[in-house]
C-alpha cells in the first residue's frame, strides 16, 4: 500500500487532535468564570489564535482543501468564545478591545487582498507563508521554558499533557502535508515535530521530582 492510501484516516486523526487541542481553552475560560477574573493572563495566545485559523482558513479556501477548512472554521469559532470570555472577565477591556479591533482589521485586510489578488500561485504562497509564520511562533512560544528546565533539573513547569498532544498534532499534520505534497503544511509541523520530541525527552531525562522515589525519601525524611 502506498502512504497516499492513509490520507482519509490520517486526516481524520489530525482533525480530531487538533479539536481537542484547541479545546485546552476551555478548563482556562473555566478558570477565569469560577474566579470571576482573568488577574494578569496575557488575551495573547487566543488572539493570535484567531488570527492563526483565520490564515489557514483562507489558505484552505483558496487550496479548496476541505480538511483544512473544516478544522479552521471551528478552531476560529472557539478561539472567538474563548477571547469574549476573556474580555468579560477581564481588568483591562479597553487592552483587550484594541487588540480585537486590530485583529478583525488584519482579516479585513487579507479578506480583501485574496479577493483582489489574481496570481492563485503568488495567493497560495504568501498565504502559506503567513500560516506557517504564526504555527512557527506557536510551536516555539513553549521552547522559552527549557533553559529553566535544565538548570533546575525538572520538568515540573512543563505541561506534559498539552507538549504530548502538540506532539501528535504536528505530526499528523506533517504527515497529511507529505501525503498531499504541501511544504507549508509539512515544514513548520515537521519542526513542531521535532520541538515537541526534544521536550518529550526532557520528561525522561529530568524526571519530576515530586513523583521521584529520591523525592518521596527526603520528604519522609
């Protein structure tokens, strides 16, 4: 069999993994009702995930990939509830606002380009290009953390669960993208491949401590 006969069922699996990891916001937006605040969270991350789905899914509308416009449309729709929560609950709305405001200028704007832009290979491009641009600085965001893990010696700070997802999202996607022969869907997910392993690997290498049998002793002790 041929890797191209995988192609529904791999890109089954990265839709899924990528809603549930998009789903993450919701014990966060949780969070934030049950405090009745959002104290000093950044709306960064759920803003930039608007902005994010939003380019994939123009990219998979001019592409007319399917897939990729499906996972885009409910990505862009729960980074929206999760940004309204944030406002609602948030000290500093006017902040919050303006970043909006500025965000849906930018769709404005690219909404209007691909409309205007009559090169569907020079569309494609830079549309993919931008995409992989902001996937690049997600994947990335988490990597400031591994110099403290390694002077401590302990993966403590490092959310396991959502680097295993990251894991299985990139590589499914990487994965689609080689089936499809698409770099820009292959190259930053490839790389987040290769991110999300070397902080897999820190797990095995700085074991956290709170769980370490060494640990347990000198706290009995």
């Amino acid at each position: 069999m041929h890797i191209s006969d995988y192609k529904d069922l791999v890109s089954t699996l990265a839709v899924i993994t990528t809603v549930l990891q998009f789903l993450s916001g919701v014990p966060v937006c949780k969070k934030y009702v049950n405090n009745k605040t959002t104290a000093e969270a950044s709306p960064l991350p759920f803003i930039c995930g608007i902005l994010s789905c939003f380019l994939w899914l123009l990219y998979g509308l001019v592409k007319k990939d399917n897939v990729i416009l499906l996972v885009n449309m409910i990505g862009i729709t729960l980074m929206i509830a999760y940004t309204i929560v944030f406002y609602i609950y948030s000290f500093k709305k006017s902040m919050v606002l303006k970043l909006l405001l500025l965000t849906f200028l930018c769709m404005t704007i690219m909404i209007v380009y691909v409309n205007m832009e009559e090169d569907y290979d020079l569309l494609r491009g830079r549309l993919g290009i931008m995409a992989c641009f902001f996937t690049l600085i997600t994947i990335v965001a988490p990597m400031s953390k591994l110099l403290h893990v390694c002077r401590v010696k302990s993966t403590e700070c490092l959310p396991y669960p959502m680097i295993l997802m990251s894991f299985f999202v990139s590589a499914l996607w990487g994965l689609y993208g080689l089936i499809i022969e698409d770099d820009y869907l292959l190259r930053p997910n490839f790389v987040g491949t290769i991110l999300a392993m070397s902080q897999l690997s820190l797990f095995v290498i700085y074991p956290n401590k709170a769980s370490s049998p060494i640990s347990a002793k000198s706290v009995i002790a």
